[in-house]
C-alpha cells in the first residue's frame, strides 16, 4: 500500500519560492506597518477616548485604496459618535468601497462572509463586545484566508482585556497601540513607525507628557 503524501511537508526551496498576496502600502502606512499579506489578523487597541475608532476608520479608509471591506460596530452599531467618526476621515469618499454592519453577531458575519463577492477586510469593534471565543476567531482565520480580519480591543493596563483578546492579539499579525492619538505599530512586515491619529492633539499630549516627566 502506498503511503499517503504530506501535504503539508515543503521542501526550503518551495517556501522561498512561494508567492504571496501583498498590499502595495507607501508614505506613512508602507513605514509604519510595511507591505503587509492579505490574510490574517490584525488588533488596533488602548485606553478608551484615546483615538481607537478614528484610527480604524482612517485604516480602513486607507485599505480600500487595494480591498473591499466592512465595519462590524458591535459596540457603538450606528450611532452619532460612530458617525462623527467617520465625519473626521472623510469616510463618504468611499461609501462604495467599505459598508457597515450594525452590530452583527459574529456567526451571522461569518455566514454573510461567505457570500459571493463579500469583502476582502473585516472591522469588529470589538472583541470583548462581540463575546468572541477563540474557536469563532480560529475558524474565522480557517474559512477565510484571503481576508484580513482586524479587531479592536479594549486593554486592561498595557494587555488586551480578557483571555480570548490577549490569544488574538499573540497570534496577529499586525498589532496597534493607540494612545494620546497616536498608533504605535508592531508587526510581521517591517515598519514600526508611528501614525498619528490627529496630529495637533498627538503633539499636545505627548509634548504635555515630556513635560511631566522631565
């Protein structure tokens, strides 16, 4: 009887050789997360009124540049400070790129997912709202490999809050720490520089925060 081949044993030269999906990135985004993959996961997260949501809105203004994506608010769903959001990055400019999901349970997102032309990223404000469990996100990731899946997580000290959002967090790709309006990236891509959310209220903060130190 012939043994079963390994499908998932690759010689090095079949790694070196694979090719792989990328976003063409520049400016601040090329040096602030580099040129990512279209796949897997990534966590923008920090202290509350610190620049969150505007963040993720200017990130996902700026993927539908390359991608279609989608805005899952299950915490706020379609609300004024959801819409003041959006009124800050211009999000109009591509209302036919990006939709939003007024607070859609994650087993019914992942039904919709797989729809034909469903998009290519993924917003979910946030994982402790959506009760998320590491089996839903495992399989999300599963499913679903040629989307990028970006959650926004609440943090209890320097740590996303609670045990599923600090696996989540492990596991991504591309993680973002957003405080004083200003996002501090750390990734698989290169990069590292920080983004800031709003530039004038970046500087005030953290000018005001030298100052107390010094």
């Amino acid at each position: 009887m012939a043994k079963k081949r390994i499908r998932r044993a690759m010689s090095v030269d079949n790694v070196m050789q694979s090719k792989y999906k990328t976003l063409p990135f520049e400016g601040k985004w090329k040096d602030g997360i580099g040129c990512p993959e279209i796949t897997g996961s990534w966590v923008i997260m920090g202290p509350p009124k610190n620049g969150k949501t505007s963040f993720a809105m200017m990130l996902s203004k700026y993927l539908t540049n390359f991608l279609n994506g989608a805005y899952n608010s299950i915490e706020e769903g379609n609300s004024l400070s959801i819409q003041e959001a959006m009124k800050r990055v211009s999000m109009d400019e591509v209302s036919g790129k990006l939709v939003f999901l007024d607070k859609m349970p994650i087993e019914e997102m992942e039904e919709w997912l797989k729809m034909r032309n469903s998009p290519d990223f993924v917003v979910i404000d946030s994982i402790q709202f959506a009760d998320m469990t590491w089996v839903q996100y495992k399989r999300l990731k599963e499913c679903f490999t040629d989307k990028i899946f970006i959650f926004i997580s609440h943090i209890e000290g320097r740590q996303p809050e609670g045990s599923v959002a600090k696996r989540i967090y492990k596991d991504a790709n591309v993680t973002f720490m957003v405080e004083g309006f200003r996002a501090f990236p750390r990734g698989r891509y290169g990069g590292g520089a920080s983004i800031d959310v709003s530039e004038e209220l970046a500087d005030a903060h953290w000018g005001l925060k030298r100052m107390l130190e010094e």
